[in-house]
C-alpha cells in the first residue's frame, strides 16, 4: 500500500522526508521528520491527522528537524486500546529517541503535550500549544459510547461526520499551503488515508469517550504539575467560539498562561485549527520558542 502521507511531506520538503519508527512492545509508532537541527515534534488535536501541520511542517524543515507524528492508531501507527497513559507514554517514548524537543500540540495534542513535560520535563526543551484543551472545558459534556467492535465502523450513527469533517479537514489543509495542484491532491490523498481501514475509524471513535473518562485524572494531575522553566507560547483562537464561552476560554488560558510562565497571545483571525487557518503565526512562535533555548 502507497505510503501517501510521505508522499507528501517528501514534496513538502522537497525530497527529504522520511518515515521513522519506534518498537513499543510489538506495536510500532511511526512518524515522518525532515530537516536537521532542533527537534520539534509535532502532536495532532483529537481526530485529526497530522497532516494538518503540513505548512507548517514546510515552513520549518529547512531549519529544523521536524517530526510529524502519529499516535497509536492514527495514520501508520499500529492501533492499541487506547487510555491517557497510553497516549502519554507514547509520546514521552517518541521524545526520547528524538529529543530533547519543542513539542507544538494542538487541543488535545496541547493536553498531551503538558502531560508529558510534566512527567519528563527534562524531554521538552519548549512548548507552544495550540488552543489546548482543558478538562474544564469538557466537565458539563455528555458521555459518548465507546464503539461496538462487533459490528463494522460503518454502521456507528457518528462514522458519517467523522468521514464528512475529514474531507473538509483535507480541503483545508490542501489550500492552507498554497502551493500547486499536485501537492494539494497528495496532501488531500493523506488525509484521507487516515480514515481508509476500520482500526483507524475506531480509534477515532474511542478517543473522544476515552477522554471524557479521564476528565477527573487530567484535573487530579494538573493539580500536581510542576512546570520546568522553558520557553512557551499558547494561542488562543476565537473566531467562529461562541461569543458566550469566548471570555470563559480565555480566562482557563490566562490562568494556564500565569501558571506556565507562557507568553498567551488571542487570535480573532483564526478557527481553531491555528496551524491550518493561522501556519504562519504558528511557525513563528515555534522559532520563538526554539530560539529563546538557543
């Protein structure tokens, strides 16, 4: 089967990219990375494909070494049952062949990517985190279903947005770089085979139940983080955030601004898909990041 996410990161970065793997007991995590220097290691929001940092990805593999990473299921990653420690462990697995390394997460990857430096703080030499998500924000939200494994992904009412959003998503994604149309078909055919087989249908249907049964552990550890001395910066979009809960998100960033020590920075040009609406501004602030630790 085509590799199409190398396809087009190796076009993206003009015939230099290359996919990496990482052994975690018999299941393989696979990434893509260009460039050499710095690490930045770069963690997708909930049901999205890494793909979405494609401009960004371009923007910075002339000067830095740039990994595009799947978590467990996603893209070329081998599936596994998904938990929080799960997700955690894999990424502080990744930064420890690739790093020490900024991490640019966004919502969920932005969690994530605080998790990990609470834990191993010593793996992440920057943040910039992208519309994170916190768990204030999902304590009012309904429980979601896991999905019924007997029964094909098809047949889940939630599998027909999945796939619709997907191919929005990959739209986006194509005209967020710019460039001509052979690199957006190949950048619309990764997209898309992020949602090609039932395993990684599925992933994209447990992850958001798997969260909201973590909703109490992701408050208990934020209690007990300590957060290392390193550069960060967090954007917060506004644009299309209903005007109601918009002061209310702000101020969650505010308070993780003040805690952190990040530089917080609101963007009303943006959707919350920063690194698609907004790769330029992104590209900056992981440059600001990396450059205040040089």
């Amino acid at each position: 089967m085509p590799d199409r996410a190398l396809a087009a990161f190796d076009a993206l970065a003009e015939g230099a990219a290359t996919r990496r793997e990482l052994d975690r007991g018999g299941r393989a995590l696979r990434w893509i990375e260009a460039g050499a220097g710095p690490s930045i290691v770069l963690e997708a929001g909930a049901m999205s494909p890494v793909v979405g940092y494609a401009a960004v990805f371009k923007e910075l593999a002339a000067d830095f070494r740039v990994i595009a990473y799947d978590r467990a299921g996603y893209g070329a990653s081998d599936p596994a049952p998904l938990t929080l420690d799960l997700q955690v462990d894999d990424l502080i697995a990744v930064l420890r062949e690739v790093g020490p390394a900024v991490v640019a997460g966004h919502s969920w990857g932005g969690l994530l990517a605080q998790l990990a430096t609470w834990s191993r703080p010593d793996l992440v030499s920057g943040l910039v985190l992208l519309d994170p998500s916190h768990e204030v924000f999902w304590r009012d939200a309904e429980p979601q279903p896991h999905p019924d494994r007997a029964l094909p992904p098809a047949e889940d009412p939630r599998t027909k947005d999945i796939l619709t959003f997907g191919d929005e998503l990959a739209a986006d994604i194509s005209r967020s770089v710019q460039a001509g149309r052979r690199l957006e078909h190949l950048l619309t055919d990764a997209c898309r085979s992020y949602l090609q087989t039932d395993e990684q249908v599925f992933t994209y249907l447990d992850e958001l139940p798997m969260i909201l049964y973590h909703i109490d552990d992701l408050a208990a550890r934020r209690t007990r983080a300590v957060w290392p001395k390193i550069p960060m910066v967090l954007l917060t979009a506004t644009k299309g955030r209903p005007a109601e809960f918009t002061p209310q998100v702000i101020a969650v960033q505010d308070r993780l601004a003040a805690q952190s020590g990040a530089r917080h920075q609101v963007v009303p040009d943006s959707g919350h898909y920063l690194h698609i609406d907004r790769p330029d501004l992104v590209a900056e602030c992981i440059q600001e990041v990396a450059s205040g630790i040089r």
